[in-house]
C-alpha cells in the first residue's frame, strides 16, 4: 500500500533537517526516521498489532533514544506496545505537544 502524505511529512519532519529516513535496519526492515542518536518510528493507524512491529523495529534500530510517534488517542495503547516489547523510549503523539517515557 502507498504511503500517505501525512505520514511522509510526518517522517521529514521527525528526521530534521540532519536526519535520514527510511533507514535500513536487519531482517530487511526500515526505522521511519534517524538521527544521530535517535531512531523514530511514526504508527498512525492504531493498530495493537502495528504498534507492536513499530516498537520491534526501534529495538532492532540500537540507537539510545527511541521515540514512537502516534496520534494522541493511541498513546496509551502505544505504551503498552512499548512494555510488551521490552522497549525503553518515549511515546510521543503527533504534534510533539504531548510525551511519556517508556
């Protein structure tokens, strides 16, 4: 399935204006975004399911800073995601207004 627009922006954005995206990681994944320190993965459609794959690929990234980016109405669900991996990070939603360490 194509990429949206919304997601697009929102990975250029997370990224910066240093960062990559669609950095390649092992078993032939992609962290949506990276910067030096920090792997980003951005999941909007709130799914249990793609929440668990996106705080996978952020474990796989070995970067320090992990940040899962979802709309505000799935960061509870988001965290529970980060628990069940075993990830340690930050959920973020969307617009950046809103955070909660993993």
């Amino acid at each position: 399935m194509p990429e949206s627009q919304s997601h697009k922006r929102a990975k250029s954005k997370a990224a910066g204006k240093s960062g990559k995206t669609e950095v390649p990681i092992s078993r032939s994944r992609r962290v949506d975004a990276q910067r030096t320190k920090t792997a980003i993965e951005i999941e909007r459609s709130g799914s249990s399911r793609a929440l668990e794959k996106a705080a996978g690929r952020l474990k796989a990234s070995g970067k320090a800073q992990r940040v899962l980016q979802v709309p505000q109405q799935d960061m509870h669900q988001a965290v529970q995601a980060m628990k069940k991996a075993g990830v340690k990070g930050t959920v973020k939603n969307i617009s950046g207004t809103k955070r909660r360490s993993v």
